[in-house]
C-alpha cells in the first residue's frame, strides 16, 4: 500500500531533497573508472559537491572536509586493498557514514577480499543489485539460505525478492557495528527494495531506458551518499532511489515527447533518439526533480 | 565492387548484429581511462554489455564469464605489463577470441614491450589506424617494406593504403597462432580496410565528425570484441565497422537536419549543434541501426 | 576599462584561435581520471588534438612530438609522485613550457609534496581557483600576507580578488626560472583574472551553469595548454579563458532558447534542459566559436 502523502518519512525525504539542493554537501568518492564523470555530473545535479580520490591520506584529508563518502569497487588497481583498508578504518574511526557499492561481489579473489575486509569496518548503506547483495551477505557470513545464481559480471543474475532477506541481516549487523546505530541496503532493479533491517518498503516506477546507459547504478551510490550528509541511512536510501525512479521517468517521457515532436519530425524520423539522448535527458531530470516531485514516488511498506 | 546484396558475408553480418541484440553478451575490457565510459556506452547501445578490469586475477575471472574480450593500450600504468602478459597468456590458454587497439603503437619503450609480447599469445583480431597497423607488424617482424611515418601521438600518420600488406600479413601471423586457425586486421581511417589474411575488403562511408569526438576508435574495437562473441573474426570486424559506418552516417544527417530545422532556428542560429550532441546522436544511432541496415553497407573486396 | 577593438593583444588572441584551427597541435596530458574524457573532447572541439598518458617514459615520448604538455593533480595515484617529477624535470630540461592545474592544493600530504616539488621544475601557466593559487603561492614560500580560506575539496573557498598578489608572485617566480622568461597565472571564478605577473587583466563573461558541470575547470586548463603550443603564456591563458567566457555564454543562450522554443514545448515543459543538456551545447559552442568571437569578449587592465 502506498504510503500517505503525510507520512513522517515522506517529509523527511522532501527534506533532505532540499536540504542538499541549498546546502550542497561535499561526499567524497573512491569509484570506479568507468562511470565516475557520471557519478560527479549526477552528484552536482542533485545539488551536491564531488571529489573523487584513490590514496589513502588524500581520500581521508577530503572526506575530513565532509558528512559522508562512497565506495563503489567496480574497477580495482593493485594499490587498492591496502587503500581500503585504511579508508574504512578512518571513515569508521570517524563515525562518519559512508556509502558501499559492492560492484560485481563475488568476482575474483582481490575483489572478494576487500570486500570480505569491509566486514571488519562496514558501510551505512550497501547499494547494489540483487546479486550483489546477496553475495556479499555470504561474504560475510550471514547466512539466509540464499545463494545467488550470480555473477554475471556486473549485471544481476538474481531478482530483487530474492535478496530481501540478505539485504534485511546486512542491514542489522551494519546498525550494530555503526556508531549511530543506523543502517540501510537498497536493493536496485525493475523494483527497489529499501530496508533498514526492520522495515523494508519497496518501490516502483524507473525507466528500463536505465540500463542502456553505464552508471545508473554506480551513480545512484553516489547521490545516496550526498542524501546520507543531510538524513539518516534509511531516509537517504529512499530518496536517492526515489529520485532516481522520478527522473529516469520524466527523461523517459521528455525522449518520447522529443520523437513525438511533430516539429522535430525531419530530425528524429531519420534517426530516433536513443541512449545518448537519454544520458543527457537524465542529468537534466536529476536537475529538476523537486523536493516535491521525490517525495510524492509511489512507495509501499513490504 | 560493391558485394551483392544476397553475398553470405551480408548474411553472416547481419545475423551476428541481431545475435548481439537478443543475446546481450558481454565482453570485458581492458581499456584506456580516457574513453572508457564511451566503450561501455558503446557496448551497451549496439546490445551487448560490459565490464571493466585492470588486475589479472580479476578480468581473468571475468572473462571466463564471457565468449570475447577486448584490450587497448591507451593509457598504461606501471602495473600493467605484468597485467597484460598474464591476461593475455590466460585468454590464449583458454582459447577465448580478443581484440586488440593497439593505440600508438611505437610511441615509449612500456608501450613497445607490452606490444612486443603480445606476439608470443597473440590476439584474434587486431583493430587500429594505419600507423599503429604499420608499427605492430614491424614490432612483431613481420617486414614488407612498409614503414610509417608516425606515430605522431594517437593520430596516424600514414594513409590506409599504406597499411594493407602489413595488415594482411598480421592476420596471417594470428591466424596461425590462433586456435581457431581464424583472425583479423581492420585499418580504420576515411576508408576502411579489413583483411582475414587472405580476403581483404574495403568499406566507404562513415563522417568525418567521428575524428571530433574522442573515443571513435576504441569504442569501435570494444563493439568489434561484442561481435567476436558471436561471429568469426572477419564477420564481427566487418560488421563493427559497417555498423559505425551506418550509425555516423545517420548521426551527422540528424545534425545537419537538427541545424536546418526551421521550428529550431532560434536555437540553432545562436548555436548550431556541433562535437557535443553529434556524440549523444551517434549512441543513439548505434542502438538505432538495424541489422539489415548494418549488413547493406557498402563493402568491395580487394 | 575594456581593451580597445585594435589592441595588439587582441590581434594576438584572434591569432592562437585560428593557428590552433589551421595547425590542430597535440598537448598531451597527465590529468585527473574524473574529467579526462571531457578535457580531450574540449581539446579536439577547439581544434587541437589530445593524448593522455601516465607513465613518465611514456608521457616523455608524446611530449617530444608536442610544443607544450598539461598536468592536472586531481586524482593522484601511488606511481605519480615519482612520474611527475620525472616528467616536470623533462619538460624543463627540454624547456617545453606547460600548464599545471594544482586541483585541490593544500588537500593530503601527498598532493602537498607532489605540488611542492614542482617549485624546482616549474610551469609556464598555473590556472586555478583563487583558493589553489593562494595555497600554491604559499607552497612555494611566495608569500604575500594572503591566506586562503580553503581548500574545501576541490571547489574554492576565497574569491578571485584575493588571489591577485599570490597570482603575480607566481607568475614572477616561473617567468624567472622558465627558459622563454615568459610565464602567466589565470585565477578562474565568477571573474577571471589573468596576470604575466607585470600585467593583470580581468575577464567578465562565463555562465555559472559551467559550475553544474564537472570539468569546467580542468577542461580550460587542457584547452589553454592547447593554445600553449602556438602562442605565449599569457596569450595562451587569456585566448582559452576568454573562450570559456564566450562559449558557455553561447552555449547557456540556446539552453534558454531551447526551453522557450514554441515547437519544443511538449519536451520542455515536461523536463527544462538542464546541466546535461548544457555540457553537449558546450562542446558545440567551443567547436562553433570564432577568433573574431574570442577576441572581441570584455577584457579590462587591472
């Protein structure tokens, strides 16, 4: 059931919206190369600020700047185990929240080692698609009697429902080794699921347009770590989701409009607009989500 | 002379475009940081998916996920001698078809070594400009007398002319090392060479405002390792090819219709659209390009 | 006061612009992985051509086919503390002027010894924020009473005109220890200053939406070591700055157009383009500016 409009968590998400568009946090990043001008571009279009960062006494030196980082391990270099390491620890140390994307979880040994180390100084949030989640609660023996049929490299073998009850355990054992005693997992695919460890609310909405194009996920890590400067785990999960959910929407409808466009008929009969157009469409839509508009994405309680 | 319409390489061609598109393979690349968003997005626009790895152990895990790889020497870090002689070894072992852009071949003396070994686990097909294809058959000592005039930088420095006999006698050479026995050269450059050794075919088309945007290059090789998971060497070079020629064809005619759109005049006559929406058209026209449009290319043989 | 029309450095300007179009010069760059691909797209929309590279044998090799080079120290890895003084050192050696971007000065130990030992082998250009200008200067033992605010990650925390003084040192200290004797500093903000270290100029004009784009600023800095290769420091800084200037004011024009075009209605009042749609206009503005267009943009003697 959808959630009221003037349920508490609804006001808390339209206020970390707008708590980022007017204070426009800083949440460093450690990310992969793939995608981390997209991760940036869609840090900035939120209202947030990005530094990006792959040394240990560096990423430290920025993210004493800041109320929260990102780690997403999609690429990995030789020097980054050792980096890892130390920047968990600080980031802990610190009790300063932090963002995980367990890219690719399962795959190769230095992969599975870093993340199986992050046991030791877990993340706030763990984001990530349903394999993903699922592995890395293997990883760090939480076992729930699922198993994940993945990886398929960085794609999800598994559906969403699969992962509830890895992303549910995930959340507990982060709430318990965090200071605030807070924690969330956002399971991403054709639907979001977003659990705190006690309650798990599910979202829809998302333009399937979201998988043509490299970075939805890894940027969705990084705004919810620009949420998680301004609000709790679990309220940043949820609007970092949410609007991800609104926009890719609205640049969904904004590239039919445009190959609708009578007007535009000449240019768009020759040649449709397609994944690169929606790239564009969407860093836009990021912009122009409200607080409103974020806070108004259909959500219901699992 | 233009290949008739019903020759079995149009048909080959054809089938391998629209086995990417329902079968979605991913092919894992090793590949420069400048451009590297573009070849996933490259990927990902023409059907197939992608993945990113700079450490052994990771892409080897990686790649025994998948039916092709595709490695490019852009930008080398200190790591990645070591990298690439273990990658390469393993990809050879396995018997598992790469591409290789072998970018400015003979410029600095890591970017030579990694190259000069390459010949002892030689990749399946090899996708370069002119001088690159000149440099790595002279590397490998494979001589005909040609010698270019470059490299200067990434660009080349010879005509594609200049570059056939060494192409043809590099897929020999890999050819004979490769454990299907098949391989390919593809010479980009205003015309297109490509050559299985013994055939050598020539194709026209494709705009010049490909040389505008970065990345042209190494986003064809990352979609010629697409192909290679479902098709011959020479198929899945040609059809890459064909398919940038077809799909910067129809971007620069969308350009050239956005910048004569009269309902769009107030905008275009302040700016016409130039380098920066050619690169979101020309995605949009790789997802576009149908296989029937892609295999109807024109090609000549030699 | 504004330079008047038939101000030989005017003449100047216009000149780079078009010998940068007719000459179409490689500036190699060893730049931050965030906004590398952007750098080189700006590269190629002015006119220049772009390579990046990371290992200093290998940067030696590009620079040598170059007549000036860039260095941006926004993402530091473990190698580059050895391969930047080895690359610096060459530079010198071989008195190939180039532009240093110390993105994020004063931030991390590493970065600080990085940016420190360049005092002994220095650039012929720094651009900055005023809060990387002042922390350089103070770097460098150049003091002037100035102390920056900052750093607050990678954006600045002073404004422009308090990096004045800390700007002519700069540019004083390089012209002494440059071969050409010749050197500049641009302080990029709402305005732009650019001193020789004799001469100040300021520069009025630029969109702020370049500040909801990553790679504004790393961008110009490739863009001004493009124009390093055909023209003088402080040519070279006012001819890209004064670009910048013209080609997001374009570019942020038909941003507007666009969403007040009548025919475009149904797309725009669905989703306002925004900061994605903006970064494609811009490369299309840089590619459409003229060297009548640069150098007729506001530029006042201090």
């Amino acid at each position: 059931m959808n959630l009221p409009a003037q349920h508490p968590l609804r006001q808390a998400i339209a206020q970390a919206v707008q708590d980022v568009k007017s204070q426009s946090p800083m949440a460093p990043s450690f990310t992969n190369f793939v995608t981390m001008n997209f991760v940036a571009n869609a840090q900035l279009a939120c209202g947030g600020s990005a530094a990006m960062s792959f040394i240990a006494t560096e990423f430290d030196a920025i993210a004493a700047l800041a109320k929260s980082a990102y780690i997403n391990v999609g690429t990995l270099l030789p020097s980054y185990s050792d980096a890892l390491h130390a920047i968990t620890a600080d980031l802990n140390e610190s009790a300063k929240p932090w963002v995980l994307d367990p890219v690719a979880a399962g795959l190769g040994q230095t992969r599975t080692d870093i993340l199986t180390d992050m046991q030791h100084n877990p993340p706030t949030i763990v984001r990530g698609n349903a394999s993903e989640i699922i592995v890395l609660a293997q990883l760090w023996g939480l076992d729930c009697g699922s198993s994940s049929h993945g990886p398929e490299g960085v794609e999800s073998a598994d559906d969403v429902q699969s992962a509830m009850e890895p992303a549910r355990l995930l959340a507990r054992f982060m709430a318990e080794h965090t200071p605030s005693g807070q924690a969330a997992v956002a399971v991403s695919g054709e639907e979001d699921l977003i659990t705190d460890g006690t309650q798990t609310f599910r979202l829809h909405g998302g333009s399937p347009l979201m998988t043509k194009i490299t970075g939805a996920g890894c940027s969705l890590g990084g705004v919810t770590a620009t949420y998680l400067s301004v609000a709790s785990p679990l309220v940043a999960a949820l609007a970092a989701s949410m609007l991800y959910n609104v926009a890719s929407d609205a640049a969904a409808q904004a590239l039919d409009a445009l190959n609708q466009c009578d007007s535009c008929a000449p240019v768009r009969q020759a040649l449709p607009a397609g994944p690169g157009t929606f790239q564009a469409l969407f860093l836009d839509a990021l912009a122009a989500a409200t607080a409103e508009q974020v806070s108004a994405a259909e959500i219901s309680e699992c």
